[in-house]
C-alpha cells in the first residue's frame, strides 16, 4: 500500500491508497483543494471541518448537475435511437437526368448562337 500526501487548503494530509489508485487519489485532491482554495479567498480564514464540509458540498452541487445533464442527454440519446429523423435524399430517375443535361446542353447551344448573332 503507498501512502500519498496532498494539501487541502494549506493543510497537508497523508492517506493511504492502493497501489496503482495514487495519482487517481492526487487527482482527486487536488479537485477538492482548488474547491477549498475558492472557499478561502472568499470567506478568508475559515475552520478545517467547516472548510471541508463547503468544498465537499460545492463538489457534491457540481457533481448532481453534471449527472442530470448526463441523464438529460442519456434520454434524448435513446429518443433518437428510438424515432431516428428521417433523412430523404432525392434520387433524380436516370432518364430524367439524361433529359436535363440534353436540355441544358441545348440551352448553351441556344444562347451559344445568341451570342453570335450579337457580334
């Protein structure tokens, strides 16, 4: 078992993890100290356990907005899985895009000539 120090709001801490868990424990810390260190610049000094408990209640806030966004794109995830919108690509029939290039090319003949007789 490794032990991992950290500090929380300018006290230092040291607890046990198990191996491979230090750097997710670090990491872990160091979310609820930047909470706490918001905490002190706000309210100046402010006792350890009450420190804690707000940077633990502003942590638990984040965290209960994060899940319900999480269950809100969840539920429109499975609404479009359910109902996909439809998507309709127009398919032009074979004769009718031959008959709308003969068409176009007999449109550039026509003012071809326009052009010709202007000169």
């Amino acid at each position: 078992m490794a032990e991992v120090e950290f500090t929380i709001g300018h006290k230092e801490y040291r607890v046990g993890a198990q191996d491979g868990e230090e750097r997710l424990l670090q990491r872990a810390a160091q979310i609820l100290d930047d909470e706490a260190r918001q905490i002190l610049e706000q309210a100046g000094r402010v006792p350890e356990p009450r420190l804690l408990l707000l940077a633990g209640l502003m942590l638990a806030d984040r965290y209960a907005t994060l899940e319900e966004r999480a269950e809100k794109a969840e539920r429109h995830v499975n609404r479009l899985q359910q109902n996909p919108p439809r998507v309709e690509v127009p398919v032009i029939p074979s004769d009718l895009r031959e008959a709308m290039a003969e068409l176009a090319a007999r449109a550039e003949s026509l003012a071809d000539r326009l052009e010709e007789q202007q000169k």
